[in-house]
C-alpha cells in the first residue's frame, strides 16, 4: 500500500461535512462535469439536503470521502431497477484544491471493493462527458473498459457532448450464463 492509499477512506457523511461540501461543491469546474441535478450554484441548504437523504439510505449508497481525516468529496453508486438491479452507475467528485493526486483512483477502487463485495452488484458503469479525459484516466486506472460513445446523448451547458461508457463487471460474475 503506498502512501496516498493509507490516507484515504470512505465513510458515512456526518453534519459536519456540510460547509466544506458546499463550499467544495460550489464550483464550477466541478459543476461542469456532472448532470444537472448536481445544483450550480451550490448553498448550504444543498449540502444540508444531499446529507439528510443520504442518511435515510439503507443500504448506504453514498459516501464521504476523507484524506487525512478530511472531507475532500462525494462518492456513490445509483442501483438500477427491476432487470437491471445487478448493476450501478458510479459518480464521484472531489475537491479542486485536492486533484491530482490519486485521491479519486483510490476512492473509486474502495467503491468498487463495498459494491461488488458488501452490495453484491454485478457490474459498474458510468458515462463520461467527452472533455473530462481526467475522469476517464482514473476509471480506466481502476480497471474499467470502455464500451462506448454515445454520440450527441448529453446536452450540458447549452450545448450537445458525446458521452464516453465505461463499465466493470464484477469478476465473480463474470461466467455467470
Ligand atoms: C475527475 C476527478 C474526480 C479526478 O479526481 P483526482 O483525485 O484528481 O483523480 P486522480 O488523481 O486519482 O487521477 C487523475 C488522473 O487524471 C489525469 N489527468 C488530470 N487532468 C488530465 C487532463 N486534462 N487530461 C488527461 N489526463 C488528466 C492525471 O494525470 C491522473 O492520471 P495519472 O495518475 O495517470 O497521472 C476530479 O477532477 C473531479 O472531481 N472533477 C470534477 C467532477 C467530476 O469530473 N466527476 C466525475 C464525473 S464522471
């Protein structure tokens, strides 16, 4: 385990994550990157909000995530409904001052250890809008393929993006028939 792996965890969010969520979370080069319910700008009342939904899940879906015992971001997997409730759609940010250095490579490999192993998913997947190559490097360093381009699938901004597929299939089900 190097370094940066020993300092990072996943844990429940607590109310005083809050201010520095939203303060986080209030930015548009993070903002950017995700879907719209995602708010821009983001207010306390949004970390609030986010935060109390979060603590009614069961099982818990959505994470903090702390480096050197502080708070630097969000992860989470969306469970998918009837046929599709062996899979999850991953999303995560982290905070500008912290990027670059590993910090979500190594969030994502703990997600992927608590929804394959404590949720029991069969397969992980995200899309990824077409000028976030550094999402895109952190999935493919946690082992995730790319399965495809969505063509013009997202409008962001005011704009039409092509969207990036990635996905990870858990390997005990991987010759499931
Ligand atoms: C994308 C994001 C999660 C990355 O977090 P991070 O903690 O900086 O990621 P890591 O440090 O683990 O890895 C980033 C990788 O991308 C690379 N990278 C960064 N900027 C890049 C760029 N412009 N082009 C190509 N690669 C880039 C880094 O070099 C690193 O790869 P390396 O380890 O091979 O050098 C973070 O920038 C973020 O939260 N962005 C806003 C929200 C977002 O995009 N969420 C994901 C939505 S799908």
């Amino acid at each position: 385990m190097n370094e940066i792996s020993r300092n990072i965890q996943l844990r429940s969010f607590t109310e005083n994550d809050i201010p520095l969520m939203a303060m986080l979370a209030n930015n548009e080069k993070v903002s950017r990157n995700m879907r719209d319910g995602f708010p821009h700008p983001y207010t306390l009342e949004d970390a609030k909000g986010f935060i109390w939904i979060c603590r009614q899940q069961d099982p818990v879906i959505a994470l903090a995530i702390e480096f050197d015992d502080e708070y630097v971001g969000n992860i989470g997997v969306s469970i998918g409904n009837d046929v599709y409730r062996k899979s999850a759609e991953i999303g995560y940010f982290i905070g500008e001052p912290y990027w670059n250095k590993g910090i979500a490579t190594m969030a994502v490999d703990l997600m992927i250890d608590y929804a394959f192993g404590k949720l029991g998913l069969a397969r992980l997947h995200t899309g990824i809008f077409e000028y976030n190559p550094a999402s895109m490097r952190v999935l493919e360093k946690c082992g995730f393929q790319k399965e495809g381009v969505f063509i013009k699938s997202v409008f962001k901004n005011g704009r039409l993006w092509n969207e990036h597929r990635y996905a990870l299939i858990n390997p005990k089900w991987k010759h499931e028939f």
